[in-house]
C-alpha cells in the first residue's frame, strides 16, 4: 500500500532555517515522522498569493520556495527524491525512500504569463492550486466573486496545465470556479485539501454536486485535517475566539465516508495540510500518526482494496494519468 499526503506547507518552516531530515519540536512533517507515519508520497505546497504586491513578487516567492524545497531533498537524498511522473514514485518508494512532489498553492504566482507556468513546470512542479486569494483570472471561496469563475484567461491556464501534464488543483476555488474547471479541462482534477460541505459548512469544503462532479471527471477529493473545516462546532467555538477542545480524529473518517458516499470508493484521499498553521484534530497531529486512519478504516469495515486506494491508490492514480507513467 503506498500512502500519499496530498498538501503540506512545510516549506515555510524550512525557509526559516529548519532542516527537513530533523524531528522538528514544532512542525508536523518531516523526515523522521514521513518515514513512522508510513508516507510514502508527500506533496510540498508552495503557497505564493495574498494581497496585492508589485508584479514578480509572487513569482519570486514561489521561486525561493522552489529552490528551498530542491535544496532539501538534494541535501536529503538518502531519505527523500523528487518525483515528476508515476514510475518516478514506484522507483523512489522501492529504494526505500519517500517520494517528493512540488506544487504551488495560488495561480497569482503565474503573474498572468504562461511562460511563467511552463518554467515552475520545467523546475518539477506538477499541481498548482488554482487560488487562494481571487487571481485576476479565478475567483478563490473566501473572496467576493470578481469574474464568475474563470476568465477566459483563466481557461487557457487550464488548457496549458493540462497540455503540460500538471494536475489542477482546486482547493480555495470558488464553486463556479471549480464548475468552470471541470467543463474546460480535459484531465481530471483534485481539491488536494478540502473537506465535505455537508458535514461542515464551511465555505472552503465541497458541495455534494461538486464532489460528485469532481468524482465523474475522474478526479480526487483530499480529505483535510484542520479542524476548522472537519466540524462546525469547533469552528463556530474557535471563531468566538474561546478554546475549544479540536474533535477527534474520526471526524476524519467521517468525511472519508461521506466522500465516498457521494463520489464511490475512486473519489477520495488524504490531504493533510500539515504546517500550514492549522488546529489538528485529536490523535492525528502530525505525519507520524497517518496509520490511524487505516486502522480506523479497518475498524469500519473498509476491505484492504479499499483502503488500499483511500490511502494513496486514487492519486497515484490521476498523478500517472496527468503527469505521466
């Protein structure tokens, strides 16, 4: 079985000076805990969006992340390899090691130039994150909607990504986004760390339609471990600025099912959005715990197969299909 960890924002700490080989006091992802946790896959998120900044910045951002990340796993190699397509991961994985994926978190690190795209690409990144904030050509969830989903820009960005063999992301997408995606992509997508709107309405998760229409595209929906987006209760408690207890960790499983429920056993996987300054729930607090879920999914009665694609097979699945065997 190959676990894989569709979002984490390690990077932040690592440009603070971290060393991602070292058990970090206050991070939740690396290498020691990847390698008690059973992960085999970690995606590496590059978030490069926010306010409005001169022209280049988000680019540079996103570039010095790049390069921090590169310099990491080339320092690391022992431990840690960067994977562009699916052989890559098989290769990397069977030399005992944890295969890497690059992805960048908010198309304004673009800077509305394809060219741009087709460079972040030639470094080894294979997901972008559409938004995070509103790009000029995609409207994020959390934002007032400025454009109705995608520019036409913005659907020559999904073309380009899909030509590239890059796996579009749409976590923080608005819905009309994320509907504008599914009719101009030919690939399927995932939302790499989103969780189910119905069991909390919160307005970063997904919509039943959406998941269902994710699912039919062939696409992934990542489950998230914050817990602001697992439940409702903590988030109402949290957003009134008192200290609530974060649920427990089942809650995760919770949304697994609802998932599959809606999308059937192909539509689901682990997005953890670890060191992304996120509230986890009980008894998933870091990498090292990853194992709960399996167990917890067993304990529901989930068949190994089962499991097998909850984990990790569904995203290796479309990262083979979009980026390459």
């Amino acid at each position: 079985m190959t676990v894989f960890d569709g979002h984490c924002d390690t990077v932040d700490r690592l440009m603070e000076g971290s060393e991602l080989n070292v058990r970090s006091a206050k991070g939740q992802v690396d290498i020691p805990r990847l390698i008690e946790g059973g992960v085999d896959v970690q995606v590496f998120a590059c978030l490069a969006g926010g306010t409005q900044k001169p022209h280049g910045y988000y680019s540079n951002l996103a570039m010095k992340k790049i390069n921090t990340l590169r310099q990491q796993f080339s320092k690391h190699s022992k431990f840690i390899e960067l994977a562009l397509k699916l052989s890559d991961i098989h290769r990397i994985n069977q030399s005992g090691k944890i295969s890497a994926i690059l992805a960048i978190e908010s198309g304004q690190a673009i800077e509305n130039n394809l060219n741009y795209l087709r460079s972040f690409y030639n470094l080894g990144v294979r997901i972008m994150t559409l938004t995070w904030k509103n790009t000029d050509w995609a409207d994020a969830s959390q934002d007032k909607m400025k454009h109705n989903g995608l520019t036409g820009f913005g659907k020559s960005v999904i073309k380009e990504m899909n030509k590239l063999g890059m796996i579009i992301d749409v976590s923080h997408s608005a819905d009309k986004t994320v509907m504008d995606v599914l009719k101009a992509s030919s690939d399927p997508i995932i939302a790499s760390h989103s969780c189910a709107k119905a069991i909390s309405d919160h307005p970063r998760n997904l919509s039943d339609k959406l998941i269902k229409d994710i699912a039919g595209s062939g696409g992934v929906l990542c489950v998230n471990f914050y817990s602001i987006h697992l439940d409702k209760r903590f988030r109402i408690e949290h957003n009134k600025k008192r200290n609530p207890d974060p649920p427990l960790f089942t809650k995760v499983i919770d949304h697994i099912e609802h998932i599959i429920k809606v999308g059937g056993i192909d539509a689901v996987g682990l997005g953890s959005d670890f060191d992304g300054k996120i509230i986890p729930p009980k008894g998933l607090e870091d990498a090292s715990k990853i194992p709960k879920i399996t167990e917890a999914l067993l304990s529901r009665g989930y068949l190994e197969e089962e499991i097998v694609k909850i984990m990790g097979g569904n995203c290796l699945r479309v990262f083979g299909q979009v980026c390459g065997i």
